[in-house]
C-alpha cells in the first residue's frame, strides 16, 4: 500500500481512507472492466436477430473483449483474490453471477423452451466455464497452436445449440 500511494503521490495513510487494502483497490479496477465488458456484450447482442444469434454474439463479445485485453483478464482471473473473515471474493463483489445469468438465462430460455431452471442454469454455467476455459488456456498457454479463440468458441456453441 505504500509503494501504491507513493506512486500516485500520496501518503499511505489517505489512500486507506479510500481503500482498506490492496484487493479493494484491484476491486475497484476491475469493476470499471467489467462494465466495459458488459456494454460491449450489450452492443453485440442487440445487433443481432434470434436468441440463437444473440447468444453466440454474447460468447463472442465475452471472449473477444479478454483477447482485447489479455493483461487485464490475467489481473482478473489469475490474481489469488482470498477472502478474508470481513470481506468477499471478487467475483460475489463484482456479482459477476447475476450479470452472466441476466445476459444468458433469458436467452437460455428462449432457446430451450423445455429446459426447467435447474437445467438453464446448469447450461449458462457450462457456457460460462467454456468461456473462461478457452481465455485462459488461449491467453496463458500461448506457446501451443491452439485454434482460434473464435473457431474454438464456434465448435462448442455448434454442439450447445445443434437442435
């Protein structure tokens, strides 16, 4: 926290009047991501048409904004973010949960009309690991020939939305 301060020119003390460590500082980073993130995936999906294509311009935006931004998906989703006694993970903070099921469910829904709650949740989630799966071996494991990060994300929602 002092080296944070320094660096922006402050005393360490008035930084922890804002911050009570280093994680809420990362925290408050991180959020600005996400709402960077979610406007895009926003954009995306309403220029599409079916929930179909909706769906998959969601899965694109998600994984095209990480590839966009390597660095900030390794400071994410790398970062040991332990929970205190006092405090959250990131992800319950950010409520990264609720944000994904207001962008998939509704979508899962329309798609799967026959699928009860359980099941569209236990969908959006499997799309959700397929998503960070794919950034993160892409984004770290970068020495491999993988495919593309659209190619590999294409090949899954083939299979997910083959009706």
């Amino acid at each position: 926290m002092r080296k944070i301060a320094a660096d922006v020119g402050m005393g360490a003390m008035t930084l922890y009047k804002y911050f009570d460590n280093k994680n809420e500082i990362l925290h408050h980073i991180w959020e600005e991501f996400f709402v960077e993130l979610f406007l895009e995936q926003h954009i995306k999906i309403e220029a599409a048409n079916t929930a179909a294509d909706k769906y998959r311009a969601a899965c694109h935006a998600y994984l095209d904004y990480w590839f966009k931004h390597p660095d900030r998906f390794r400071m994410v989703f790398l970062n040991e973010d332990r929970a205190g006694h006092d405090s959250q993970f990131f992800i319950n903070h950010a409520d990264m949960e609720s944000r994904m099921n207001e962008v998939f469910l509704p979508l899962t829904k329309q798609i799967f009309p026959a699928m009860d709650a359980e099941q569209c949740l236990a969908s959006m989630q499997s799309t959700a690991c397929q998503l960070h799966g794919i950034a993160l071996n892409l984004i770290t494991i970068s020495e491999h020939s993988w495919n593309s990060h659209s190619r590999l994300m294409d090949h899954y929602l083939d299979l997910l939305l083959r009706q």
